[in-house]
C-alpha cells in the first residue's frame, strides 16, 4: 500500500483535465453562416477539427475542443503551419456545438528513466522504474489511470468500439495524432500513438505519457 501512495504521488501524478472550461481556436467571425459552414468544410478537409458556433447573428469557425490550453496552442500553430493565419486561442466557453468533438486529456505518468509499454491483453499497460522502485500502470476508458504492484492482475475493461482508428498524422510541424475515419483524417492531440483502447490514444510526448480521449456530441467522455 506504501509503495502504490509513493509511485502516485512522487512518480506519475495522475491528473484529468477535465472540459469543465474548453479551450478552441477560432479562426474568424462573420455574419455570413453560408461562407462560415464552407470555411468549416475546408478546414476539416484539410485535416483540422473545424466546426461552426453561431450566436446572436455571428458565426465563429473555430478548431478543435480542449480540457489543455496547451492542446490548442499546439492545434494553433500547426494550423498556421498549414497556411491558417489570424487563429486566436480562447475559451469556448458554452458555444461547443455537436459538431465539435471534445479531447479531454490524462496524464499517466511523468516519464522516467526506465520504462516500457507491455501489450497488456484488454488494457495498454506500462511497465516503470524510478531508482529501486518498479510498479506498473494501466489504462482503462471506463476507470482512467491506474498504479499496480508489478504482477498484480489487471481487471478487464468495457469501451465503446471506436468508428475509426488513431494513427501518426502526416505532413504536420511536430508530431501529432489524428483520428482515421476511413474518409478523413483530423488532428486529435500533440505527441506520438503508442496504443489505443476505444476512443482513446495513448500518446508519448517529450516529458509524459497521456490518455487522449476523444469525446463526441460536442461533449467529453468522463
């Protein structure tokens, strides 16, 4: 019981940042609703996560729907990158539509000297070392991070079968995932796939390993 209270604690900080507050990019505002849906549909072809959110008369192209505002800094300058100019990173405040597919983000573990993925059967496990100390972690859609003693059974899982894969998306700035629907292939969150379990990837970057979750219906998963 001491070993998994120190691993949480002192190694992997387990963290969900929720959507409570979602952070967008909006790429411009304008009265026309016929000029904003097709600046939408272009975005999207191109791969970026575009909806429309009209209100009081306006109507604001926006990218993407995050619980991290780093999320959609990351989402801001690879659209610059692909010739977006003028993006603002803002709240979204309650202008999420059914369109927008929020990314809720969980941090599994700060990453240390010593670890490896291990395919786990039903859950992508991960096995970690920090000096002496070796546990391991486990991530499930249905109950989010998890620590266990190294050899300790890992309980199985239930998600919903996702409508498309996770894949390494191309041509981008810096690593990114993107969500494959078979026709489209969108931006999802910043970082390289190790796995996937139902809607969500498990993404390495440089200094963590984290659940991407991809909501749907302009909401997240919890």
């Amino acid at each position: 019981m001491f070993l998994r209270h120190a691993l949480t604690v002192g190694l992997f900080a387990i963290v969900s940042l929720g959507l409570a507050s979602p952070w967008t990019v909006q790429v411009v505002a304008t009265a026309n609703a016929s000029a904003a849906r097709q600046l939408s549909e272009d975005f999207r072809q191109q791969g970026l996560p575009a909806y429309v959110a009209s209100q009081d008369g306006l109507h604001r192209v926006r990218l993407g729907c995050f619980g991290l505002r780093a999320d959609a800094e990351a989402l801001a300058r690879q659209a610059k990158a692909w010739g977006v100019q003028n993006s603002i990173v803002l709240s979204a405040g309650s202008l999420v539509t059914d369109e927008a597919r929020c990314v809720q983000s969980q941090v599994g573990f700060v990453k240390p000297a010593d670890w490896q993925f291990v395919d786990g059967e039903q859950v992508p496990l991960f096995e970690v070392r920090l000096a002496d100390t070796a546990a391991s972690i486990s991530y499930a859609p249905d109950r989010g991070w998890s620590v266990h003693q190294v050899g300790e059974p890992i309980a199985s899982t239930t998600s919903a079968a996702p409508s498309g894969v996770f894949v390494n998306a191309e041509g981008t700035a810096e690593p990114y995932i993107a969500f494959d629907d078979g026709t489209t292939k969108t931006l999802v969150c910043p970082g390289t796939l190790v796995t996937s379990v139902g809607q969500a990837a498990i993404v390495e970057n440089d200094h963590s390993v984290r659940a991407c979750r991809l909501g749907s219906d302009g909401v997240s998963q919890p």
